[in-house]
C-alpha cells in the first residue's frame, strides 16, 4: 500500500469518528480526545478552538448536560489566574533551591510596600517555585540560640549605639563595580585561583556573595550594592577561601561520592561549613562582630511567628535603615507567596549555630585538617582522619600562619562576650 492510501484510509478513518461524535456526550468526548491526543496547545489550535467555541456558545448554554464541558474549553481558550502560571514542564525544571524561592516580583514589590508605609504584606510570585517537600524541610527554625544572638546584636548597639554607624565605622567606604572587580581579581590571584574561577557582579542577589557553577565553571558571584570596603575581603574568603577550597579538597576523598558518604554515616556538612564560614568573613575586621549571623538567626524565628510587615516593624529596635530591614525580611520570607501568614525559610540559622559549635570547640579542634577533609561536619574529623588523602589539598592564605589564626578565632569569641561558660551551653 503507498503512502497516498495510507493517508486516505487514516483522513476516511478520522472522519467516521468525527461522525459518530455527539456534543451532548461528555464521556465520549473524553474518551475521544484522550484516544486520539487531540490537545488545544498551540496557539493555532487555541485560535481554531476559541473560533468553534463562539459560535457554538449560544446553543451550549441552553444545553444542562453540556454545562461542565463547557467550562472546561471556555478555561482552555480564557486564561484565568492558575492558567497564567507556567505551564506544568516549566514548573518542573530543576533549578537550584536559592534560585527557585527568589521572588520574581521582589522590586515592584518593594516599591508598593514603602510607599505603603510599611503596612503593606508583599505577594511574591516565583517563576520555578520550589517542591512544597524542599520547603518544609527549613521551615521549623530554632529558638536554642536566640539568646546568644540577641547578647552579640546588643554588644554591638552599645558599642555603636546604632547597626548604621556599625556599619559605617567597621565597613568603610561604598564600592563601586570597577573597584569590586578589582579586589575580587586581586584576592583569586593571591590564592592562585584567577584561571579557575569566572566573577559575576550582580545587583540582583539576595545574598552577599554565592559560589555556583555555570555551564561546568566555578562562578563567584557578588552582590555589588552597598559593599564595603573593609567588608569585601571577608566576603571573599566567605566563598572562596572556605566554600569553594573546601569543595575542591572534598574531590579527592572517599566521601565525595554519596553512596561512600552515606556508607560512612556522615553528618550534613551544615552547619559547620557556613558557621567556618561566617567565622572566616570576619577574620580579620578591627571589630569582629558576628553581628550579621545573629540577626540571621533571630529574623529566621521571627518570622515564623510573624507577617512580614510585622517582621519589619520587629526588626526596628536592632535596624532602622528601611533598605537593610527589607533584605533581612525577604530572606526570611522567600519561598513564601502570602507573606500575611507566619512563616520562614530558616535555613540562615546556621551560620550563627555553626560558628557557636566550632567557637566552644576552638581549643582543640584541628582547623586546618577540617578545612581539608573538604565538605565534613567537625564532628566527623575523628572518624575521618585515618582514611583520608591530604596530599593534593589545600589550604586558603590566610590560614598559613596557624598561630595567628587561633588568635585571630579568640579574638571573635572575646569581642562577641561568648565566655566560656556561654558556649557551654552550646551542643
């Protein structure tokens, strides 16, 4: 049989369905369209639909047995607000969990929420909205370190009697883009890493800095607006010096493959990795200040109990700037579309809980060979030790003078008031 008579037999056999078709039967319609994959996805299709559709209206609507079907191709052909959302494929695609809960509308949404005064509860909208699974596993924040995250926020107000002087004194002058590349350039050259790792300077991070890989490359990202001078450095060696050395120490161990790594039983890598982390941004500040992980800590609860505007209003008493309010509020809110309910992504709780533990531990714990064992909870370090390669792993710069770093890490728990008898009460 040649193709034209396939092609006749199969246009003779659509119409005979055509035929038997009734519009007052909604079963065989389904049956029909699911036998057959007939779907309005195209805009051809939605055109041709949307073309049937009025002048069949009038008749339709006299017809109560034909009532659910159409309202079923009135939705296919009128978008309504759940058909504005991307469409089920897109809402699928694998993103990361950061980029997944950073809001879309997150400018005009600010916009509307200062010229309301502060009264105003944002809606987020999220173009890769993150599982629902992924969301409740860092929506249950802590209260255990509250306390000490309170004790070093007013260490600092009755140092500087505000965040804003804080800030302006310890920070030092604004960067501009020129500058920022500049250092970023300057520190990856210190730490022989400017072939490895591309920069991106961005406006529109929630974070201050990220370590992420675009197509295949080490990226360091960095948040260009209101970065200063005395505090850049210490962001850098944030994701350089610890995240992204860390990471590459972690390839040459056992552990770097999952399957090993749950053989082994190891801890998650959080919340030692971002509390080493916080510890290395302000490393070598005149005033070491853990200022900002303890406000990430309270935000976190705090938002677990309030709205957003509530939140705001909350954070006053430690923040007066509207701008540095709304980015610690966004934070602890992403994720969220109704940011009138309580709620919060508390996953920033574990910069201050990981550098409490590894402070309360700093007398005898081996930083150097925890920085090589690559991403390992410090918990891990003495089941680790024995079966572990060091030969190809490094360690940043500023941890080559091993004495002055444990001055250094000291000098964090004096200046914060975390006395001895304070981290005791940490696990």
């Amino acid at each position: 049989m040649n193709g034209t008579s396939i092609r006749q037999k199969s246009s003779s056999s659509y119409k005979r369905k055509r035929k038997k078709l009734s519009i007052s039967s909604v079963s065989q319609i389904s049956k029909f369209q699911q036998k057959d994959k007939l779907s309005p996805s195209t805009s051809k299709n939605n055109t041709k639909c949307a073309n049937v559709m009025n002048a069949k209206l009038p008749e339709l609507k006299s017809r109560p047995q034909t009532a659910k079907l159409t309202e079923v191709l009135r939705s296919r052909i009128t978008p309504s607000p759940k058909n504005l959302l991307p469409p089920p494929f897109e809402r699928r695609k694998k993103v990361a969990l950061l980029t997944a809960i950073k809001p879309e509308n997150e400018k005009s949404e600010k916009e509307r929420f200062m010229r309301a005064h502060f009264v105003y509860n944002p809606l987020f909208i999220y173009k890769y909205p993150a599982d629902s699974s992924v969301i409740e596993k860092f929506n249950k924040p802590s209260a255990r370190y509250l306390t000490q995250a309170i004790l070093i926020m007013e260490k600092a107000l009755a140092r500087y009697g505000s965040y804003e002087v804080f800030e302006e004194i310890t920070g030092g002058p604004i960067l501009n883009r020129p500058y920022i590349y500049t250092l970023v350039r300057k520190y990856l050259k210190k730490e022989n890493l400017e072939n490895d790792i591309n920069i991106n300077l961005s406006e529109d991070l929630l974070s201050r800095g990220s370590m992420t890989q675009v197509k295949g490359r080490p990226t360091v990202n960095v948040r260009i607006v209101n970065l200063r001078e005395q505090w850049a450095e210490g962001l850098l060696r944030h994701e350089i010096g610890t995240h992204y050395i860390r990471s590459c120490n972690n390839q040459y161990q056992l552990w770097a493959n999952f399957k090993t790594r749950r053989e082994l039983g190891l801890l998650p890598l959080n919340p030692t990795e971002e509390g080493l982390a916080s510890l290395h941004s302000v490393l070598t500040r005149t005033d070491p200040l853990l200022w900002r992980a303890a406000l990430l800590y309270y935000t976190a609860y705090k938002a677990s109990v309030l709205s957003f505007k509530e939140l705001f209003h909350d954070l006053e008493q430690f923040v007066h700037s509207p701008n540095v309010r709304w980015d610690y509020c966004i934070r602890a809110k992403r994720g969220q579309t109704d940011t009138s309910k309580p709620g919060s992504f508390c996953k920033d709780q574990v910069y201050l809980d990981g550098a409490l533990q590894i402070l309360k531990r700093r007398h005898t714990l081996d930083f150097s060979l925890l920085v090589r064992l690559g991403k390992v909870s410090h918990k891990d370090i003495e089941l680790l030790e024995d079966i572990c390669e060091l030969e190809n792993t490094k360690i940043p710069s500023f941890m080559n003078d091993m004495n002055l770093y444990k001055r250094q890490i000291d000098r964090i728990a004096d200046v914060n008031g975390l006395t001895d008898n304070i981290l005791a009460e940490v696990e």
